[in-house]
C-alpha cells in the first residue's frame, strides 16, 4: 500500500512531470522563473494549493457530481472549486499567519489560472484514483513542478549574466533551455 | 420530485451549479467576514524600510502614516531623510520605477547628529518633548544630552530650544562608511622610476 503511494509520488514527481513531461502549467513556469526567491514562493503557494484542489475536487466529483450523474459539468465545476479553495485560503493564511501570507502572498491568487491545478483534478479522474491517490497525486505534481520552477529559476540567474547570441537572448534562450531540460526529464521514463 | 428533476438533466444541471456556487459563495462571504484582517500587511514592510526619523517632511506626522500613505498609492519620493537608498528599497519592494527625490519635500542631507553645548543648556525639556525618538536624556533644571546612537538627525530639537545651545553637526561616519583617504597629490614625475631616472641623468 505504501509502496504504491512512494510509486505514484515518483512517477508525479519525475516520470510524468507535469511541466516539462506533460506540459501544463508553462506559463508561470515561464513568467515566475527570472528571480530564485520568487520561484521559491510561487512553488510554496502551489503545493499548497495544487495539493488542496487535487483533494477537494475529488471530493466534489465523487460526492457530488457523480451521484447526481453531472460528470460532463467536471470542467466547470472544478474550476469553480479551485477558485473558491485558492480564494479560502488566502483569506485564512492571511489572517492566521502573517508570515507565511508574506511568503505566498501575490502567488495564491495567481494560481488560480494555473493550468497544472485543473490538469491534476481531470488527470484524478481520467485515471480513477481515490480519496489518498488523489491526494499523493497532487502533492507530487506539486513537487515537480516546484522542483523543475526552483532548478530552472536557479539557472536563469546564471544565464542573465551568461554570454547569449544576441539573437538568443531574453525569452529565447530560455525557452530553447526549457526544451533541453524537458530532453533531460525524458531521461525518467521507465524509471517505475 | 427527483425523478421529475432526472427527466430533465439540464434544469438538474442547472441546479447543482447554481447551489455550489450559493454555497461557495456562502462560505467566502463568511470567510471575508470571519478572517477580516486589520490594517494593510503591505504598510509594516514599507515602514521597516523608511528610516524611522519621524521628522515628518514627508507631510505626514511619522514614518508609519507615511508608510500608510505609500501603500494606498502615495508616490515613494517624499524621504528626504533616507534618500536614494530608500526609494530604492521602495521601488524594489513596490516593483515600481525609482523616481529622483522631490525637492518639494527637502533634499537629501549627509547623516547629523544633534550637539547640545551643555554649558548653555538651561534644562528647559522643550528638545525632550520635540525629541521623536527620545534621544534626548535630561530633566527639568538639568542640563540635557543627546544619545548620539539614537538621534536621528531629524532637526526638530532645534527650533524650541530658548537659548539656541543645539547644533547639528555632522555625523562622524562609523567603520562602514570608513575609506583609503585620497592620495593627497599627484607627482607625475615621481611615479614612473625610469622618469626620475632621467631625471636625475638631466641634472
């Protein structure tokens, strides 16, 4: 039973890595990636979240949806979910932890459009998981996409300073360094 | 009454949606309620970055309304007393664009520390009462002393002194503002060994 929860975080965290093996979520792996601190924080803010939608979307596709036979509403409906999850816990964080809201603080909001959130509520129930599934699910595409936003933050930093054909520089030869490090998750595959 | 809903999936559809969102609706209602914070987190980071001189050139009474001020939308140049390296911090932290200091407000000084010539000093405590930060120690009767770690340099000590015994001299730069003085002038003709070699071949 253990085994498989270590398998299935595995395989969220590197095998099928939701940004550079599936591609979801790339605009603020993009966007948020120019400074380390702020990667850090939008990858905080998001295993936060990402963790609690996996969870109550779930929730509200086994409890509610399904009994009443509305599963082509899944779409909407999560969306909805995530928005109010993100919108709650913003509001609690902020009240009982000044601190940690400081740390997530203008990255709670913006995870409400992260693509990767809906992606791991669908991927749920495209691929049958249950209550602690679901939950092991989204903690670990939290985690790779924190680890893949922390490594890929980290090497920006150097390629600001990095000598770029100008053609290159900005954007590009982040993308083109995105591409290579989405070759180098290829590397996972078969690994459980 | 379910079964007659089922006939009819769209208004079931209809139905669900609409309660999840009065319900979702309900619960960040009482959330905002529930949860409400006082006070702008915002405005305690932008108050740990102004100097804490509450000489209130800004046009507000201390550095926390200031603060307040900045995180309503009041513009970051008002500082005379922290200078470029506060709006900076400021702009940093707003992620907005550094603006010059307004002149409008005072200009950015070097660093001073009030001197209360002591033989003169009367012991009236009107610089104690003025003191923002109560770096003035002293009683009535009694000669006063400023505390020169706590002064702020801020002026306001000056104008209610009677007998005009406070200056502001300025600040002796500690170890971080400490550097290599200036070679003191520059012989040309000395630098270079083979020039003084001719030198000393031409005499």
């Amino acid at each position: 039973m253990l085994g498989d929860f270590a398998v299935l975080l595995i395989a969220a965290v590197l095998v099928n890595n939701f940004v550079l093996v599936q591609f979801l979520g790339l605009c603020p792996f993009m966007g948020v990636s120019n400074k380390l601190e702020t990667a850090i924080g939008m990858s905080a803010a998001t295993t936060f979240v990402l963790t609690l939608a996996s969870v109550c979307s779930y929730l509200t596709y086994r409890y509610l949806l399904e009994p009443l036979d509305l599963t082509y509403l899944r779409t909407l409906s999560f969306i909805l979910v995530i928005a109010v999850v993100v919108q709650f816990t913003e509001m609690v964080v902020r009240k009982t932890s000044p601190l940690l809201h400081r740390v997530l603080g203008v990255y709670l909001p913006l995870i409400t459009t992260n693509c990767a959130v809906l992606g791991v509520a669908l991927l749920n129930i495209n691929q049958a998981h249950n209550f602690m599934e679901s939950l092991i699910y989204g903690l670990g595409a939290a985690l790779g996409f924190s680890l893949v936003l922390v490594l890929f933050a980290a090497m920006r930093e150097r390629l600001v300073v990095a000598d770029v054909p100008e053609p290159f520089q900005g954007a590009a030869i982040g993308m083109i360094t995105a591409g290579l490090a989405s070759l180098a998750f290829m590397g996972f595959a078969g690994l459980v | 009454m379910l079964e007659s809903l089922s006939a009819q999936p769209i208004l079931l559809a209809l139905i669900a949606l609409v309660g999840m969102a009065l319900l979702f609706g309900a619960l960040l209602g009482f959330a905002a309620v529930r949860f409400e914070v006082e006070g702008n987190p915002l405005s305690d980071q932008i108050n740990g970055i102004l100097p804490q001189t509450q000489c209130g050139q800004c046009g507000y009474p201390g550095c926390r309304p200031y603060a307040e001020a900045i995180a309503e939308g009041d513009s970051i140049n008002k500082c005379p007393p922290g200078g470029e390296d506060t709006i900076h911090a400021l702009a940093d932290l707003l992620d907005v664009e550094p603006e010059p200091l307004d002149s409008e407000h005072g200009v950015e000084a070097e660093p001073t520390v009030a001197y209360i010539r002591e033989a003169e000093c009367i012991g009236c405590t009107k610089c104690i009462q003025a003191c923002p930060v109560d770096a003035i120690l002293g009683a009535a009767k009694l000669m006063h002393t400023v505390i020169i770690d706590e002064c702020t340099g801020c002026d306001l000590c000056v104008e209610p002194c009677p007998v005009d015994c406070i200056d502001m001299i300025p600040r002796k730069g500690g170890i971080q503002h400490w550097f290599w003085p200036l070679p003191s002038e520059v012989r040309t003709g000395d630098i270079i060994a083979t020039d003084r070699e001719s030198e000393q071949v031409a005499a």
